[in-house]
C-alpha cells in the first residue's frame, strides 16, 4: 500500500523544513516529500494501490517520541496493557515509547526487558523501548545487569518513582552507564523532604491543610545528581524537571559542559497547584477581598492570573480532585514560567508524558490517598499547543520538542520525513478545539484533571511503519479541507463525565 | 461515577446545603448564625431542652478519628433539635478496614441518612463525601484542614463576652501547620473584620509567605510576648506530643518556655483578654493550669455555647 499525504504543512525539525507539500510513503518508507513550490514534481500517482490522504490545514510531521511512560504490564494490567498503552499514544501522535521499569516485576533483568518487548511486537501498534531500572527492585542498593539490559533492548536507565536514595549509589550507577553510552533518568525527589505530601508545598498546600513536597526536594537532588554527573562524565537525564530552581540548575550546569538532559511534561507546562483548589479558586465571597482572584469575567477576558490560556479552567473540578495529585506535583505560576523558558531556550530538550495511567478505585479516594498520576498521551498535544496558541512557543520548536529534542536524549539521529527514512508519521490539526471526554479514551486510564476542558489541536492520524494506526473520524477521505465531522467529534464529548 | 455535581459554590443555591470550611461563608451568614445561637443557648437554659425543628430527620456521626467533646456536642444539638442521631466511630481509615469511603457514605445514604457531621484524618474528605451523598455534609474536622463549627462557637464566645468581632486583635499561638482549627477560625476571625497574629517558631507554621497569599490582612510572628500586647483574645492550640518525635521542636521543655500561655505573659495583654483552647489541653505544656481555670478563661463556656452553635447550623441547614 502506498500513501499520499498531500497539501499538508510539513515541519520536519531535523531537516529544518516547515513548507506546504506533500509526503508519499511506499513499504514503510517516506519515498518523496514534494514542496509545493516546486510544481513540476507536485504530481498525484493516482492508481489503485495508492490511498490519497487530503491533509490540508493540518501539519505533517515526523512521529513523535515519548521518553517517559508507563506502561503498566506487566502487573498492572488493570491499569493499562502496552496494546492500550501504544493505541493512546497513536492517538496522541506518538509512534515511540520509552516504557519506564516500574512494572511488577520491574524491568531489572533482561529477561523483564525481552518480554515487554516481545508483548509490544505482538499486540503493540507503535515500537517500545524498554527503560532499565538502575537497581535491583528499584531499591536503590545493588545494580542491575546494566550491559545485559542494554543487550536485550533497553535504551536508559531508570529507578522512576523513586529518586536513588544513596547518593554513593547514584554516583556508582552513573559511572558505570558511562560505558554504556546510554542516559541514566533521574527521578529527583529527596524523600525525607516529601515524606507524606499530597501536593506542591505552598499557599495552595497552606490553605487547604494538605502536606506539601517542597520545591526544594526536587532542587537538592537535581544539583546532587548533576554533581555527580560531573565527575563521571555520563550522561544524566533529568525526569519531569516541574521547579524553576530545576530550570535554573539544569542551565548552569549545561553551560559549563556537564552532559545533562531533561524533559518537561505537558501538565508541568500549563497547569498550577491552584488546580487542586478547583471552584475555590474563583469562588470568593464578594465581601472579603473583591475580584483578587478574579470573576468569571475575568477568565472570559482571558486573565486568568494562573498563567494558564483563557479557555482552561480549574473551577470545572471540585476542591481537592485527585485527578491533579501527580508526582511531581503540580507547582506554581512562576514555575510554570521557567518551564516555558527553559523548554523554549533549549535547556529542555523534550516534552514526555509522564503517563500515569490509573484506576478510577485508586483516584476515588482521600486526596493524599488517591494514586498519582495522570493519563497523558491523548492530552499532550492539545496541552503542549496551548503554549503555541499563547504565543510563548513557535510550532516548529513545539514539534522539534517531541521528535528532535526526544531522539538527541536517546543519542539517536532524529526522526525526520527524509526519503528513506522509516515513515513513522502524524498529522495534526493545530487549531482544531475539542473538549476533553475521559470516556472517550484509548487508554485504560481516565485519569485526568482535563475532562470537560476545551483544548485546540489534536492528532488526525498516526502513520507508523507506514502502517495507518490511528485515524481521527475518517481524515483525508475526499477532497474537502478537513473533515466536519471531525471537528464535531470533540464537540460531542461534552456531556463527558468525571 | 462522580460528576461533581454536589459539590458546587453555595451561592448557587438559595440556601446552604453543605458546611465544607468557613471560606464560603460570608460575614452576613457568619452574623446570622451568631444570632440565631443566642435562641437556641436560649432553648438549652429552659426545663425541657428540646424543640421539634428535626423531628423525623436522621443525622449520622460518622467519625473516623476519635472525638469526644465534637461527637457529643453534635449529639446534643441534634436530639436537642429532635433529630434521630446515630453514631458511626470508625477507628483508622476507611482504607485500611477495606471500605471506601464513598462506599460508606452511599451505605449511609440508602439507611436513609439526611445529614453526615463527618470528622476524618484527611484533609479536604468532606469534599469528596459531598460528591456523593445526596443530603448535608457538616466538616466536623478534616486533617489539617477545616473544623467550620469549632470557629463558630468561637466567634460566639467572643461575640457572647465582647459584644464584637470587628476589630478586636486575636492572637493564635501553637501548632498553626497541622491545626484545622487555626485555619479555621483564620477565615472566621478575619471575614468578621478582626485583626488575627499567627504565633509559632517556623517548624510549625511554615513560611510566611504561604501564609500571606491567602490572608494578606494577617500578622506572624515568633514571638508570643510581642504579639499578646493589646490582644483582645489569645488562643493557644494543642500540642501533639507527635511533633517532637517529627524533630519540629528541640523539647517541650523549649516550647513551653517560650510559647505556653502563663499568667505572667496573659498579663502583657491585660485583664480585659479572653484566653481560649479549642481542647483538649496539655496543661502545662501550651497553657499552665492556672491560666486555664483564670477568671479570663473561656474554655469551659467554648464548650458550652458549641452545643447552641451547633444547633445553629443545624437549623439553617433544614432551612426552617
């Protein structure tokens, strides 16, 4: 099967190319890409074994990478299976996972590795890369065959969820990677600082009587890992940096040569503690402090006063929803600032999901109680386009975040629309708004503080292997520009429930 | 599945319907029920305490944590008002025994409850049970959170010997971080225009700043002497022995050398200060025991008027 994807707005962040054109793709391959300024060759090889895809007003792109997400199975397939998993993050526009370890058993022995890929080939729809963990159990004392999990598949290495306590541990680990040439992800969180949190330790937390997880835990054990990255010399990933200190931490060290990564998720970028407030946090009565906090007006004027675009609005969820409890926490506005900035200035190498899918018994509960995490995938465009819409990103950087950035972290080439090269492909409508509807998810995860929230951009179709694996409605049939009903498709979602 | 629907600002309806926190209350509904306490300490002086206002409503006790002077302050006001009253004592979570407390809750609701007065160690629980239970909720104390009614019968106290709240200086002193109390009263005090300082070292209470975003009218301070010249009103709060073990305080020794109410420093305030406890007392250790049974003291009439508050709410709940 052949297909062509014409009149699409292809960036391709690796080859520097943001034009309109099409893409042909033949046995799994990109054969051609066609600007369309170069006419002569902007022809249609209309024959029967040729799907013609319409992708007008969308964007083609190379397939994203998520370097962080769990996957669940094994163990926690109650939570989400890799079959689940990888059809959410095809309908999210991903076509490569990076599968975190913390899986019952963990991902310590290749054997764990073998298998999770063995699943992914068999049931999985997009590829899967399997994250070793650092230490046996992820206990944090004794390492894991580190060779042999490069050998059976695994691209880095990581204890996420919990930070290696012993900082000789760490040191030892990163030592040992270095031969490796693969990046050990940190999950930076002192826990002695943590201990019993609930969320982000501040005016929020303050308020509402919940134990905080200060910023600082998250900043000592980035600056005690960089160290160590320092005399080593090996590669240290920093996982879901959420702190502008982290921010700052990362670019200090990135300057004066330390070979450091990190990535940013979705969630970290745009939403504040303020989401745990939900309704509290525009409902003040008129008679204390007038409109400090701002009025249902305010938010339609688009102030929000949270950093956050107008059209997203915490004062959909209840106080104290568990769907916000995440780890790391949500932080605060100016962290949310530093975030953009670090993501915009290169200090960020990526945008990855952290999804965390969980199940509704273990959300329904006391919110310190309630799991954290949440269900990423089918979110994080229409998060991360906030930022474009807002003015604070450029599309193109955006896209270089989840294709470029994601594959320089893995040491890899990035993927790119290149003839050749494997067609691992999404096309996008940026503009398109929706509204969040849990019920509607792919993944078995509808853990998530975005239900009923309008969003604007989502994926239309995932290509991977040059194999169709997700397709919004029935995009690019025909010769319309994009498909009404498509659009309305989010529309419907909003009787959604939560 | 939740749709959040019974947990909406109480301005959407006429009538409260649920008492989560003091937050949304405002200073003419905090009036209100003040007033309406006065008739009802009125009822509970008479031979034969009890009116019908409940007669034929259910009110359920569903404490998770142990409480005495709450539990039985609930049940007083309740049969005062006629109410059935059960009392469900849960000792540890609901997690731990196995049952959610959604599951509970809607066990409760289908034996035909009306009203949940629920204390539990979590803070921000009576939110979630307001999600799914179709009567009242009353915040009996959650966590570190909220304890509504405690800041009410406070307020009645001072409002009772006092004759206003609108001005006066009340000084909070102990345990702020892990106190429902303090955080309570914080919203209560400063939505009826008094002037309230927070008095504790910073391992408990936590960065000013935390504190600042949300009450900006508020004072902290660390030093208790300072802070009770011109008080009109000094609470102190519980120590819980826990914090030591926590490594929040060198000894209680230090602490009470510096932070318990003795007669020597009530006096910085003056003969005119209502010394308060919202209980119970480690006497000796946040407050001496002569301070405690001082002419000043208003503790034992805290625990008095918290049965006429109760009623209070009770009443404005059944909207009669």
């Amino acid at each position: 099967m052949r297909y062509f994807i014409k009149n699409g707005s292809i960036i391709d962040p690796a080859r520097r190319v943001a034009t309109i054109g099409n893409v042909l793709v033949e046995d799994g391959k990109v054969v051609q890409v066609v600007d369309l300024a170069d006419l002569a060759l902007a022809f249609e090889p209309l024959d029967d074994r040729t799907e013609v895809i319409n992708a007008r007003g969308a964007v083609i792109a190379p397939g994203f990478l998520d370097l962080h997400a769990h996957l669940r199975e094994p163990g926690g397939e109650q939570k989400e299976t890799i079959e689940t998993a990888t059809k959410a993050a095809a309908a999210g526009g991903f076509t490569t996972l990076c599968a975190m370890p913390d899986t019952t058993p963990p991902v310590d022995c290749a054997a764990v590795a073998r298998q999770i890929r063995e699943i992914a080939r068999r049931r999985g729809v997009v590829r899967v890369e399997p994250v070793g963990a650092i230490t046996i159990g992820r206990e944090g004392k004794t390492l894991t065959e580190m060779a042999e999990l490069v050998e059976a598949g695994c691209v880095a290495f990581s204890d996420e969820g919990n930070a290696v306590a012993d900082a000789a541990v760490m040191r030892n680990a990163l030592a040992y990677s270095a031969m490796l040439d693969v990046p050990l992800m940190a999950h930076c969180e002192d826990v002695r600082l943590t201990r019993g949190w609930a969320m982000h330790e501040g005016a929020v937390s303050t308020r509402l009587g919940l134990p905080g997880s200060p910023a600082a835990a998250e900043e000592v054990m980035i600056a005690r890992d960089i160290a160590l990255a320092e005399i080593t010399g090996a590669h240290l990933h920093i996982c879901h940096v959420s702190t502008a200190g982290g921010v700052a931490l990362i670019r200090a060290a990135r300057a004066r040569g330390v070979h450091v990564t990190a990535e940013v998720t979705p969630h970290h970028l745009t939403l504040t503690d303020r989401w745990v407030l939900g309704w509290l946090e525009m409902h003040q009565p008129a008679d204390v402090r007038p409109a400090r906090r701002g009025s249902r007006d305010r938010y339609d004027a688009g102030e929000t006063g949270l950093g956050l675009p107008a059209w997203l609005k915490p004062a959909l969820l209840p106080p104290y929803h568990s769907s916000t409890r995440v780890s790391p926490p949500l932080r605060t506005e100016e962290d949310v600032e530093a975030l953009i900035e670090g993501l915009r200035d290169g200090t960020i190498d990526a945008i990855a999901t952290d999804h965390a899918p969980q199940t509704l018994v273990e959300k329904e509960c006391e919110y310190r109680l309630a799991a954290p995490g949440i269900s990423g995938f089918e979110t994080a465009l229409g998060l991360a386009l906030t930022l474009v819409h807002r003015g604070k990103l450029d599309l193109v950087d955006l896209v270089a975040r989840l294709t470029e950035g994601p594959a320089g972290v893995l040491g890899r080439a990035p993927a790119t629309l290149r003839p050749g090269s494997p067609a691992d492909i999404v096309v996008f409508d940026p503009d398109s708004p929706w509204i969040v509807d849990p019920a509607k998810f792919l993944s078995k995860g509808r853990n998530t503080p975005l239900a009923g929230q309008q969003l604007k951009g989502q994926v239309m179709l995932t290509m991977c292997r040059g194999q169709i694996i997700f397709r919004r409605g029935n995009f690019g049939v025909g010769t319309g520009a994009l498909q009404q009903a498509s659009r309305l498709d989010g529309f419907l979602g909003a009787d959604n429930e939560e | 599945m939740s749709t959040g629907a019974g947990v909406v600002p109480a301005q959407a309806y006429d009538r409260r319907r649920h008492v989560l926190d003091l937050d949304d209350f405002s200073a003419e509904e905090i009036g209100e029920i003040l007033e309406t306490s006065v008739s009802m300490k009125e009822v509970l002086g008479r031979a034969i305490k009890q009116v019908p206002t409940l007669r034929g409503k259910t009110i359920v006790n569903l404490f998770f944590e142990d409480s005495t002077r709450t539990r039985i302050s609930f049940e007083l006001a309740g049969k005062a008002l006629s109410a059935n009253v059960v009392n469900f004592t849960a000792r540890g979570s609901s997690v731990e025994k196995g049952e959610s407390l959604i599951d509970t809750v809607r066990t409760l609701q289908a034996l035909g409850a009306d009203m949940l007065v629920m204390r539990h160690s979590e803070s921000g629980a009576p939110y979630l049970v307001a999600q799914h239970f179709h009567g009242s909720v009353i915040n009996a104390g959650d966590g570190r959170h909220a304890h509504p009614t405690q800041a009410l019968l406070d307020l009645f106290t001072v409002y009772q010997r006092l004759g206003r709240i609108e001005g006066l200086k009340v000084v909070i002193v102990g345990d702020i971080l892990h106190s429902r109390v303090a955080r309570s009263n914080l919203w209560g005090f400063t939505r009826m225009g008094a002037q309230v300082v927070l008095c504790a070292p910073q391992t408990l209470i936590g960065p000013e700043s935390f504190w600042k975003a949300t009450w900006p009218e508020l004072t902290i301070s660390s030093n208790l002497d300072e802070s009770l010249t011109g008080a009109d009103v000094v609470m102190a709060l519980r120590l819980q022995k826990e914090r030591m073990e926590g490594g929040l305080l060198p000894s209680l020794r230090e602490y009470s050398r510096f932070f318990a109410l003795t007669a020597e420093r009530v006096a910085l305030a003056g003969p005119q200060c209502l010394v308060m406890h919202p209980g119970p007392m480690n006497e000796g250790v946040e407050i001496m025991p002569d301070v405690a049974t001082s002419a000043q003291s208003v503790i034992e009439e805290q625990v008095a008027n918290g049965v006429a508050v109760r009623m209070a709410l009770l009443y404005r709940l059944a909207g009669e």
